[in-house]
C-alpha cells in the first residue's frame, strides 16, 4: 500500500532554531545558537544598511563598501581572504542588496575568537585603513562585475525594471550596483562619512551559531566588540508601496534564443500577512514543478518552452514577478494574452486546498533541510538574523512558516484580487541586436504614471552620540591566530547489497529528519556517442516527465505533496537519479524514485516538447560568453569524437538533439539506467539495515535487460596533439571578453591529485591566487580569475577562467601567460604559500562537511575514483607532508603554457589588434557557432 504524506504542520513543527539573546551596551544585537553536531561556528554580521539608504549622487555605495570592507582593516592590513585562509573558514562571502549588507564565515571553533577580531577590526577600525588607492581598485572591481553582468543575456533588464516600477526618489528605484559615475566622482571623505553614518553597532546583528553557547560567547564578543563606540542612529526609511497609474509596456533587444515576456507589481513587504499568502500564490501559478502555467503553456499547450512565478521579498514592498520564455517560432503576442488570461482566472478563482498544501509541504521540506548547516548563505544564522533585522523577531520564520502551515485558499485569492488587479508592467524582450553598449548609470529611466514621490534619502544628521572607542584589554596589534582542530570525523561509511547485487553505501546522520538518496549509474554525458551529443542529458529530463502510471503533472503533485524532492542529472561521467525525503515520507518518497528510475513512460508528446526546451538551452547558451566556451572548448581539447569533446553542459548540439528519436531515448535508459550499472548511497537519519529493507522492496527484484549489459565507454580515442593558438569568437558589443584557455594533462581522475590541485590553488584555484589577485586585486581588470583541474574518470584537463574589460583582453593573456612561465622560471611556490595553503586546507576540512549533500557528493567521488571510504581522513597527513618544491614540480609536470589553446569571446574589432601583439595564430570563428569545429579560418598576425 502506497504511504500517505505527513501532516504539513507536523513538518512545521519540527523547524525550530533555539537561540540565546543579549545586547552590548553600544547597542550591538548579539544571538548565539547552540549546535554541537561539527566542531565549527558560523560567524554572520548583519549591517542595516542597503542601496536604500544612498542619497542622489551615491548609487553604489553600499555595494563598494562591501567590497572594500573585504581589503583591510587597521589591524588586519591587506587581503581579508588572507586572514580567512589561515584560519579554515569555509562558507565564507559577503552581499549587498536593497536592504542589507552581510558578511559570513563558517570557522573551526578554534578560531571562532580569529573571526570576531577581523569582523570586529573592520566595524570599529576600518577608516584608518581606507586610502584613495584602496578605493579605486575596488570600484575597478565592481566596474568590472557590473560589465560581467551586464554581459549576460538579459543583463540590462534590471535598470529598466526598477526604474519604472519605483518613482525617482523612491529607495528602491536604482539597482544595487549603482552608478559607476556616482563612484568615480566620490571623494574619500564622502566613503569616510557614508562608513561612519552606517556601519555602527546599534546598526548591526551579529549571530554565532554552531559549537558554542552564549556563555562562551558573551566574553569574546564584548572583548573585541565592546570598545566600538555606538553610531549615529539611521533614520527610518520612507518608501511606500508604488502603484502605477496605467499598464506600462517596455520593449528591449538582447542575444536571446527565443522572446521573454515578464509581468510584474509592486506588492507588499516581507513582514506583511499579505505577503505568505502572494507568495504560496505565485507557487501555486509558476513555482511548483506542477504549477498552473507550466501545465498549460509548457506541457499541455507547448506554446512556452518555460514559466516561472514567484515573489521577491525586501523590507518595504516585494515584486510579484512572472516570466515566460516562448516556444523558438512561437508567436509572442499569442503567448502574451494566453498567458494574461491564465493569470486573470487564477486571480479570479484561486487555488485549490491541495495547491496550498503542497506548496506548504515542499517549503517546510526545504526549511527541515536548512536547519542542518550552520552558516553559508542560507543556513541557520541566516533565517535568524534576517529575522531579527527586518522584523525585530529572531522567530519570525516560525510566524512565516506557521502562516503558511494554516493558509487557506480564499486567504491566497483575497490577497491577489487586491494586489494582481493593479496596473501591471509588462517587459518583452526579442531576440535582436541590443543597442550600443553605454556604461549604465542608475537612475536615467523615465516613467509613466507618477506617486507622490518621497525625497531621495537623507542620512543621519551631524549629531554624532558622546564618547569614541572605549577602553580596550585585548590586544589589536596581534592577529588571534586559530587554535589546533580536531583532524575531520568524516561519518562511518557501511556496506551493503541488494538481492540483485546492487552495492549500498551507507552513512548516518541524525542532526535533522531527512534522508538523501543518489542512485548513481556508469552513464553520464561521456556515455554519449558523438552524433548523439545531449542523449544522456535529454534521458534524465524525460524520466521526470512521466511513468507508466503518473503523468508529468501527477509525478510533480506527488513530489510536492511529500515534500520531497526527486531530480535526475548527468554529469560527464555518471547519472544520477537523487532523492531528498523528510524522514516521516521515507517509504512513500522512495516509492516516486522507483516509478521514476524504473518505469519512464519516454511519451512521444513528452520527447517532442523536451527536444525543444534543450534546443532552446543550447541556443541560450551559445548567446552567452560563459556558455559559448563550454560548448567550443572540449572539441578544441579532446577532439569532437572523444568522449569529453561535447559541451561540458551536457546540452549537446543542434544537429545531434535535432535527430534524437524516442528509440534512441529508450535504448540509453535501458542500456545505461540498469543495475548492472548502479551504485546506490546514502545519508541520513534512518540505518543501514532499514534503508536496505525499504530500497529491496523497490529494487531487490530489478534485472537489466539482457540486451543492455555490454554497454561501454571508449577512453581511447585519440586526442589531438595540442597547439598554442588563440581561438577568436567575435561577440560584437560586448563590454568585456570571456578568455578561457586550456589543455589535456597527463592524468586521470584515480591518480592523487592533492599535490597538484594545491599547486593550483597558489596558481588560480583560490580568491588569494596569484592570478586572481593580480588581473582582480591589483590591475582591477576582471571581476575574477580562476583555474581549476575538474574531476573525471578519464584524461584530465587544466582550465583558466577570465572574464576582463575589453581594451584589456590582450594585456591579460599576457599577464597570463607571465604567470605561468614564472612558475617554471624560478618562482614556483614560496614556502608561506605552501604554508598558507596546507594549514587552510586542514582547518576546512570540518566545515567541509557539515551537510549531508556534501557528504553524499563525497561518497560518490571516493567511489568513482577508486579511494578509500576514509579518504578524507587521510588527508590531513597528505596536506602535512607536502612541501613547496613538490607542489611546484607536480604542477609544472602537468602544465606547460606552450601547449595551451586560448580561447576568447569577444568583440573582434575590438579584441583582434590587442591579440596580435602576443605573437600567437589566430584562428577567427563566427560568432557562437552551432556546430564547434565548423566555421575556422587561421590568420596570423
């Protein structure tokens, strides 16, 4: 008998995150969350300060000053990554929006008192440290992420949105990122004061949550804390909700594959009653996988190849906000008032009880999983602290949560009826030519219909509180460096079988009540046969689209209403068919994971609409710089015939997913998505013993079909000898050019590799890289610069990621270049970045899994590689005997800058010149070629 779902409430129920509360005497609001599960802390500052609070003239602030409170301190000079690195802090970033700014480590409890003095160095001692240099290279940082993400498709749409929907004045009407002529005409006594108006602790929340409690707490914080004298108090924000007088219609171009219709309302804040009941409506319309739209316009109609509904909370108004991406050829007016009507019936009628439900169910579902990690960017302190700053409540994600626990359906269709039926805007973006790319200021955009508009803000007044630091017993001019950390207590990892043989892998984890399933199959992209690039990933999306007894919107029903969450993807080398189940929905979840591993049903209707939808995905990203380099490297690296020469997306090609019949769809499943390829693990709160009971129910008696069992891999195709060119594909009009650059080394994923991936860490593989730091940091000419060597069971490769300003293309590939031949030239790795390096690494490695996902992606690498279930164990000794010299040789044995293959997206008219200097072929390709090896004529400079 098929299980019932848990009670929603019984979920709900169980999300609670305890927290001791106390607050210093300068008014620093200070919880403490008591989880002993890892010895690690997550160490979270929350500032209420956002793009909301700048005056006319200084858009952008709150960004920079986010980037900048990331470059030193009085006491803690130069990189704060620096810092971060020698104490092992993982989960670590800071963001800016409208209405925040946060900062957030997750740190050995050993260094927790390391992490208070730098986030309490740069609230109480930044200015000290902040000169005229230090402030320009960080607005050439973000000059530079904004030109990255005013690159991407549909990366101007943003301006045009904010701009009409909020009046000039309003706080919200300029996009956070600001104005890059607002920056650069800021003083340093401007950035001064804006610090001071700000960054005070009667202005922040600080939260520790992890190994530690309040009494262990209290002293450290007022220790480092205490002696920061209170800010000015920030005045409240007036920002009512706008509402357009009339419907407002824009019009954009952009490289897109297909047309964009966005409909969008200003609707009330977070912290409104009104607001649970939008946001389960806008689930109920385009969130869930079953929702009304997708059904309609994506399954049922196929006039939309997809939809997406949702709300997008901030303090003062939210924005309701839907979009539909048309079917390639579709009609887009069509489209624009079918979807209209769908909306208009929605709001007139409402969902039903079961929508809610579900929409309930697969929230609180997410929530339970939540509470397992500590920090990062959604983790315990999150919903704390964003509690206790919007709302004054460190509990109000219970009030949010219980809200929507008890929502009825006539509470959903109310709250519509009186925000959805207000004047809309609608923004269509076609497929075309954008205009001439200008650096976009803020605040420029004209609008119809008007509000009373409020002023621009008016920070707080000259009146500065009696007093500046307070005595202080500790020592500023030592930084704390981090104790020793236990070595990592990676879970026990068991063994077990099937009665058809399939190996289990088990490890138990109790700290919340859910379980993760991978059923993991010797499939993967690489399974791919060259005319049949982007089958694997086409198999997985079909299998959730359907099973002999569900259809695709009875399979996503039964998905929400148990909260669980059943996924199938590919990576290049293995497919995964993953589960996510809260404990008390275990038996009925693995039964939906069975139907849909077991039991596609691969509906012709249903092959013909998801051919389309990846057609479309391969055309988006071939209009993208980013996905342009995915689908023109491997070929250039491997060969187009080799396993690892289609798109490292798994998208495939135009002309191969094209051709793909049903046939070719079932023949993959049944050859590939077979026991014989499995391997089953897991993690969670159940045992080996009962989870192999549940799992021999649903797969003890699975055979492979007699046909399938030869299936196999060919590694030994050759590869191509490597030549040292540049590979141009021109973009025109675009800001910044996406540099990639790469070659095949000799080794696979089953060699030990920590040597050489330490190695690239110095190189590029981390934020303090040399790369990163120079072309970043110092030159300010990319948002940032990686290299990596990625995972895979077959021959590997060494990659450089670069995105930079376009009159900078060629100086950086040189910069590059002179990178790489210093590491052969004599200035290998220094022994304090062996030091730094194999002391971070070590002190991670705690923090490094705290979530069972980590666990569980770790289990499966282990398996794939042929390493031993402690592999991770071991390798604090790896990182203890490595040394400098090793490090330098394992990397130079592998890397060798003469035979890598440069490839740059860019505009040519621009990028070529600066190329031709470096003295390398180059080879000119048409912009974003379908077909990877088409369209090549060499020219030489």
């Amino acid at each position: 008998a098929k299980s019932k779902p848990a009670p929603v409430a019984n979920l709900v129920e169980q999300v609670n995150i305890p927290y001791e509360k106390f607050t210093l005497d300068n008014g620093l609001t200070v919880l403490v969350h008591e989880d002993r599960k890892a010895p690690v802390v997550a160490v979270s500052i929350w500032y209420g300060v956002g793009s909301k609070h700048e005056p006319k003239g200084q858009t952008g602030f709150a960004h920079l000053f986010e980037h900048i409170m990331f470059n030193g301190s009085e006491n803690a000079p130069g990189e704060y990554f620096e810092y971060t690195k020698r104490i092992g802090a993982t989960d670590l970033n800071g963001t800016t929006w409208l209405d925040r700014t946060n900062y957030f480590q997750t740190v050995p409890t050993s260094a927790v008192e390391s992490a208070l003095f730098l986030e309490s160095d740069r609230m109480g001692h930044l200015l000290g440290g902040l000169t005229e240099q230090s402030v320009k290279n960080q607005i050439g940082v973000v000059s530079n992420e904004k030109r990255q993400g005013d690159n991407q498709p549909f990366g101007l749409v943003d301006y045009a949105r904010s701009e009409a929907l909020f009046p000039v004045g309003h706080p919200y009407h300029h996009d956070t990122i600001g104005s890059l002529e607002d920056l650069a005409a800021a003083k340093l006594d401007d950035f001064k004061k804006w610090f001071k108006d700000f960054y005070g602790p009667n202005n922040a929340v600080l939260v520790l949550a992890g190994d530690m409690n309040a009494a262990q707490a209290k002293p450290l914080v007022q220790k480092w804390f205490g002696d920061i004298a209170r800010g000015r108090d920030v005045p409240p924000v007036n920002a009512p909700i706008p509402t357009l007088e009339k419907p407002v219609k824009i019009a954009m171009k952009d490289k897109i594959p297909t047309t964009r219709i966005f409909r969008h309302w200003v609707v009330p804040g977070l912290a409104d009653p009104e607001f649970t009941a939008l946001r389960a409506g806008a689930s109920v319309l385009g969130g869930l996988a079953s929702s009304r739209l997708d059904n309609a316009l994506v399954r049922e109609e196929q006039s939309a190849v997809s939809v997406s509904a949702f709300v997008m909370p901030f303090v003062h108004a939210s924005l309701f906000w839907v979009q539909a991406d048309v079917k390639p050829g579709g009609d887009a007016d069509a489209l624009g008032k079918r979807l209209d009507e769908l909306m208009a019936d929605f709001i007139a009628k409402g969902p039903t009880a079961d929508e809610v439900q579900r929409v309930a169910a697969s929230e609180a579902a997410e929530r339970i999983e939540g509470l397992e990690q500590v920090g990062g960017f959604g983790g315990k302190a999150v919903a704390l602290a964003q509690s206790q700053l919007f709302v004054g409540d460190p509990d109000y994600y219970k009030t949010e949560l219980k809200r929507l626990a008890e929502l009825k359906p006539e509470t959903v269709t109310a709250a519509m009826q009186k925000w959805l039926k207000r004047p809309v805007l609608e923004i269509r973006v076609d497929p075309g030519e954008r205009e001439a790319y200008k650096e976009v200021g803020s605040g420029i955009g004209s609008r119809t219909g008007t509000l009373s508009a409020p002023a621009y803000y008016t920070p707080p007044g000259n009146e500065w509180p009696e007093g500046s630091l307070l005595a202080f017993d500790g020592d500023r001019s030592k930084f704390p460096e981090a104790g020793a950390s236990p070595n990592v207590d990676f879970p026990t990892v068991e063994e077990g079988k099937l009665k058809n043989g399939v190996k289990v892998f088990f490890a138990r984890r109790t700290a919340v009540p859910t379980v993760r399933v991978a059923m993991s199959f010797d499939a993967g992209y690489s399974a791919d046969s060259p005319d049949k690039r982007g089958l694997a990933s086409m198999v997985g999306t079909l299998m959730m689209e359907g099973t002999k007894t569900l259809n695709s919107t009875q399979l996503a029903e039964t998905e929400e209403r148990l909260g669980a969450d059943v996924s199938v993807s590919s990576g290049q080398d293995r497919t995964v068919a993953s589960l996510r189940a809260v404990k008390p929905n275990l038996g009925a979840s693995l039964d939906l994971l069975a139907d849909v591993v077991k039991n596609p049903a691969f509906a012709e209707k249903e092959v013909e609409r998801i051919r389309v939808q990846q057609l479309t995905r391969i055309a988006a990203e071939n209009n993208q710089p980013q996905g342009i380099a995915a689908h023109k490297m491997p070929p250039l690296l491997y060969g187009a015939n080799h396993p690892y020469g289609g798109p490292v997306t798994g998208s495939g090609n135009v002309e191969s997913v094209g051709k793909l019949s049903r046939d070719d769809v079932a023949a993959f499943h049944a050859a590939w998505i077979n026991p014989a390829k499995a391997t089953i693990f897991a993690v969670g709160d159940t045992t080996l013993k009962e989870l192999t009971k549940e799992l021999d129910k649903r797969f003890g008696k699975w055979k492979p079909a007699k046909a399938s069992r030869a299936a196999a891999k060919s590694f030994a195709t050759p590869i191509p000898t490597p030549t040292n060119r540049i590979v141009l594909i021109d973009r025109p009009n675009s800001p910044q050019s996406m540099i990639s650059a790469g070659m095949v080394i000799d080794a696979k994923g089953s060699d030990d590799l920590v040597t050489l991936r330490a190695a690239n860490e110095v190189f590029g593989g981390d934020f303090t890289s040399r790369i990163n730091m120079d072309l970043r940091e110092t030159k300010g000419w990319s948002y940032g610069t990686r290299s990596q060597v990625p995972g895979a069971v077959g021959p590997l490769s060494f990659l450089i990621q670069a995105p930079v300003q376009t009159n900078q293309t060629g100086p950086s590939i040189a910069a590059l270049i002179g990178h790489l031949n210093d590491f052969r030239g004599g200035k290998g790795v220094s022994a304090e970045e062996r030091n730094a390096t194999a002391v971070s690494n070590v002190l991670e490695l705690p923090g490094s899994y705290e979530q069972s996902a980590a666990v569980l992606g770790q289990m499966q690498a282990d398996k794939l590689y042929g390493r031993p279930v402690n592999y991770v164990e071991t390798l604090s000794g790896k990182y203890g005997t490595m040394t400098a010299e090793g490090m330098t040789a394992a990397f130079n044995a592998k890397v060798d800058p003469s035979k890598l293959v440069w490839l740059v997206v860019g505009d040519a008219a621009k990028v070529k010149p600066q190329l031709e200097s470096l003295g390398l072929p180059i080879e000119m390709v048409g912009e974003a070629a379908t077909n990877p090896a088409a369209n090549s004529n060499v020219t030489t400079p």
